[in-house]
C-alpha cells in the first residue's frame, strides 16, 4: 500500500471485497485527498498477498461506557454499577473513555458506528471523528408524562454534522414511558431500543412484577396507578407505534411466539452482540431463523463494560461465526457490514465503490477468495491496516 504525504493512496490488492458476496481478484484501489475512492480497477503491476475489505460497521456500541471495576455478570447488579459508574464520572475522563473508545473500534476493524449516547458527550466527539456514526441519544424516563417527554426529545435532538447522522435510542421498554416512546417516534426516523433482553423485562411488561419493578420504585420512576402492558415487549412496541422500518431492536433474546413475524412485517432490524452474550453467559438467539424471514440482522460490540472482547468487531464477528455456524460467512460478513449500515441507516457503509468513502481493512490474503472469507470471519488472518476516510489508522501484524 503507498500513501501519498498529502494524503490519497494506492492499494494493489490479491482479493478485493466491494461487497460481502462480491469479491474481485487482482484490483487496485485508488482513493484521493478527500477519502473518496476514485477508482477500483484491474492491477496491472504486482499485487500484493493482501485481501481489502470493507470497513465493518459496528451495529451497537456504547462508546463512553468504560469497563466496570470489577466484572458483574448478573443483569440488574451490573445496570446499577454501569449507572453509579456513570453518575462517577468527570467529564475529563468521559472524554478519555470516548477517544479510547475509538481507537478500539478502529482497532477491531470498524469504520462506522451507531452508537447509543448518554449525555452528549459521545455524539459532540463523533461529530469531530472520521468514523461515521448514527449517533442516538438516549432517552430514558419511565414516569413521564407527555408534555415531559415532548420537551426531552427536543432538548435531545441533534443535527447531522460532519460524518454524524443523528437518531434517539428510546432506551427498553422498562425503562421508557408510553408518551417517551411516542414522542421520540414522532421526531426521529432512526430508532435503538434495547428490546426483549431478559426474560424479567418480559415479566415486569406482561404482570408488572419483578426485579424491573423493584428498581424503578427505588429510582422512584414507577408512576401512581402504573398497570403493566400486558403484552411483551416487540407487541408492547408495535402498539406504541414505534415496531416500523428504521428501528432497531437490539438483543431479543426473548422474543416470544408470532414476534419475529412481527418484526419481519414491520420492516425493523434487529442487532446482537455476541460479546455481550457471551459475557451474560446466554444462549444463542434464533438469528438464523430470523433471517430466514428477512429481517436484516446486524452486529454490534455493545458497551466494554459487558463484553470483554471490547469494541472489536472483527472480535464479534468471530463470536458469532461460532455461535450461528450454519449462516455462510458471507452472510456473516454481511451482518458485520452491508446489514448494519441498513439497520443504523448509513447508506454506502458495508461495501466499497467508486465515489464511496475510502473505508476499508487490509487483511493477509489466504489460498483464494472463499478461504480469505472464511478465514476473516473466524478471525483467523490478520489484520495489517484499517483505513478510515482514507486515512490510515493502524498498521500492526497481530488481531
Ligand atoms: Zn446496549
């Protein structure tokens, strides 16, 4: 690969990627000053042992979200360690947390981002980043009313800057109002909701009992009067309005019976995060089953303090080769790719083109283009250099 000193370069590659299931032998990719690729043609000199692919996107982070002191493994616990973490925390050291953050997802191979966003801090360093970002405000508070969360959603919003796309993350139906959720449907296209996680949310939402009662009666959030849904979690949602294209569900490891119907028909996607699974030691969900349906299934890293991979795509996109083995790794590398820029809405993201960003991963080519895939999404070849932008990020022989 040669750079240019004023920025532009050159890659001649073996195996070229310009989409999950569209790889180009012998190419040489050619991108400009601004981080536009300007040609993908034939290589004419020599090529080297090297594969391109695209950027991979990260479905679901929590960048500012820094790894707790001490590993908590138990849902409830760990959400009120994350939250006194949270209420701990300097703005100096949120600041840090997020350029760390950063430089990990690059490290893992990840060019774009849909991050969900506390307190401001998060979308303000995406909107100065070269990574591109849909960066969702969180929205949580289960006891307002709607003239509350009308002047919350407001107060939230944000505008598209830079290689920021903005969007809200009404947090989880356990956590969020009726009128919270209606009001973030009403202002913003690009949804993340935490949805059907634990088999207690479904339980507090059908009966209104549990451990999900408890916290919120302790936070004092659970209103007068309050009378649970009585249905779970993905119907509670299509009821609210909120179940449509440009939602994303992230987790469902608890869907119940006709919901992947449900979701399928809504044209909403649904994001996993092997990381996290593995960290809650839960079981595998039906992601195979779910894209039988036609549900754009995407990957995400979710927060450092849940994962122990960090915010290592190429990490989680090894996770679920090992999780889901019968999806083709094209399928796989499509959910680390083309299906999570569909489901946090960044068109171009996931594949490479001609006037697209120079977003791409240089991995070692292995004998031909179908072992170079499979290798990569096991994890098994290394990943020589991340281009973001067209801006070389790192350049290291290991993982
Ligand atoms: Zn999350």
């Amino acid at each position: 690969m040669t750079e240019a000193p004023t920025g532009g370069g050159c890659v001649a590659a073996r195996h070229v990627a310009i989409a999950p299931d569209r790889w180009l032998a012998c190419r040489e990719l050619v991108w400009d000053r601004g981080g536009r690729i300007v040609a993908l043609r034939r290589a004419t000199g020599r090529v080297a042992d090297v594969a391109v692919l695209p950027g991979l996107v990260d479905a679901h982070a929590h960048l500012q979200i820094e790894p707790l002191s001490r590993a908590e493994r138990a849902f409830v616990p760990w959400v009120g360690a994350v939250m006194t973490a949270r209420a701990a925390i300097s703005p100096a050291r949120e600041r840090a947390a997020l350029r760390a953050g950063l430089a990990q997802l690059l490290a893992g191979g990840a060019t774009a981002v849909g991050d969900i966003d506390a307190t401001g801090a998060a979308t303000a360093a995406l909107a100065a980043a070269a990574v591109r970002s849909r960066a969702y405000r969180e929205l949580t508070g289960f006891h307002l009313d709607a003239p509350a969360a009308r002047a919350l959603v407001r107060e939230r919003l944000v505008r598209a800057r830079g290689a920021l796309a903005p969007g809200l993350s009404p947090h989880a139906p356990y956590s969020v109002s009726p009128a919270l959720f209606r009001a973030a449907a009403a202002r913003a296209r690009w949804l993340a909701i935490h949805c059907a996680e634990l088999p207690e949310e479904q339980e507090f939402l059908r009966r209104g009992t549990g451990p999900f009662r408890a916290l919120l009666e302790r936070l004092g959030r659970l209103p007068a009067g309050f009378r649970a849904p009585g249905v779970g979690a993905v119907r509670w949602l299509e009821r609210l309005g909120v179940l449509r294209p440009g939602t994303q569900l992230v987790h469902c490891q608890e869907l119940e019976r006709g919901d992947a119907a449900r979701v399928a028909a809504a044209g909403a996607s649904i994001a996993v995060c092997p990381g996290a699974i593995a960290w809650f030691r839960r079981e595998a969900p039906d992601v195979v089953g779910w894209r039988a349906r036609g549900i754009p299934v995407a990957l995400g890293t979710d927060s450092r303090a849940g994962n122990a991979d960090g915010l290592s795509m190429r990490a989680a996109l090894a996770k679920a080769a090992a999780l889901w083995p019968s999806l083709a790794p094209a399928e796989l590398l499509a959910m680390a790719t083309t299906d999570a820029a569909a489901s946090i809405g960044l068109p171009g993201a996931g594949r490479l083109a001609v006037g697209g960003r120079a977003d791409f991963i240089v991995v070692d080519a292995a004998v031909d283009a179908a072992a170079t895939l499979r290798g990569f999404v096991q994890g098994e070849l290394p990943l020589r250099t991340v281009v973001c932008a067209g801006r070389t990020r790192r350049f290291a022989p290991g993982r």
